[in-house]
C-alpha cells in the first residue's frame, strides 16, 4: 500500500482541526445543565402568567429587543389562549456560539414537547443565553 505522506499529513490535520471546532462549539454539562434550569424557571413564571416579571428575567439582549409593555401583549396574546400547561418534555437541546440575528455568545437552543389545556401538541423554542454577567437567561422564546 502506498501512502502519500503529504496527503495523509493533510488529512490528519483537517480532521484534527475538524475535531477541535466541534469540541470548540461544545457546552459542558454544567453549562447545559444550567441553560436548561433557566429556560424552566422562566418558563414556570410564564406558566403562572407573571408576564412582567418574565422580562425582567429575561437576558439584557431580550430586553434591549422588546419593551416590558410589547412583551406582555404578545406572551398573553400567545400563551392565554393555550390555557394552562398540561406537561412539558425536553424535545432537543443545541449548544452553540452564533445564532441568526444574535450577537455571538454562548446560547443553548431548547425545543419542548408540551402539552396545554387547550393546545395538545406544541412545540416550544427556548433560548437560555449566558449573559453580561455570566449567569444563563432566556434570550428568546418561540411558540408553534
């Protein structure tokens, strides 16, 4: 068998370096684990339609995007009409550093299984992102 060694050195490092970028844009557990904390502790003053204390919650970005006032008529817009939630199950869960229309940062996608009174099958989308300060909060929220 005849390696060329150039091409096999090559080949090393790509995937080396293929290797380093997905390890680079891996959370560890403890982040992940905390992301997910945040996304529920939010998710629960949603629940309990504490509307104006979810934005104060919410991550400098978040705010920065939406006034208090805005929030509030469109999470009550979108959530009332669901009624209360029935059970909710983690879907999927994706770290990464870049996210569309995001400042680059750290951020872990969160995708629901969940179920209301008056909605039986709905996803929802959460986005817990380390903030200012270090400390994991909810940068965005998605329902379908």
């Amino acid at each position: 068998m005849n390696i060329n060694k150039k091409s096999f050195g090559a080949s090393i490092f790509s995937l080396v370096l293929a290797l380093s970028c997905f390890y680079e844009a891996k959370a560890s557990d403890a982040d992940e684990a905390a992301a997910e904390k945040a996304a529920l502790s939010w998710l629960n003053l949603v629940d309990e339609f504490k509307y104006p204390q979810s934005w104060t919650e919410a991550a400098s970005n978040f705010k920065s995007a939406v006034k208090k006032s805005q929030w509030e008529a469109q999470i009550k817009a979108a959530r009332e009409p669901m009624g209360k939630i029935i059970s909710r199950a983690v879907k999927s869960k994706k770290y990464a550093t870049s996210l569309p229309g995001a400042p680059d940062g750290e951020y872990v996608v969160i995708q629901f299984e969940t179920k209301f009174a008056n909605k039986s099958a709905a996803v929802e989308t959460i986005t817990p992102q380390k903030d200012r300060d270090g400390q994991w909060r909810v940068g965005g929220y998605f329902i379908r």
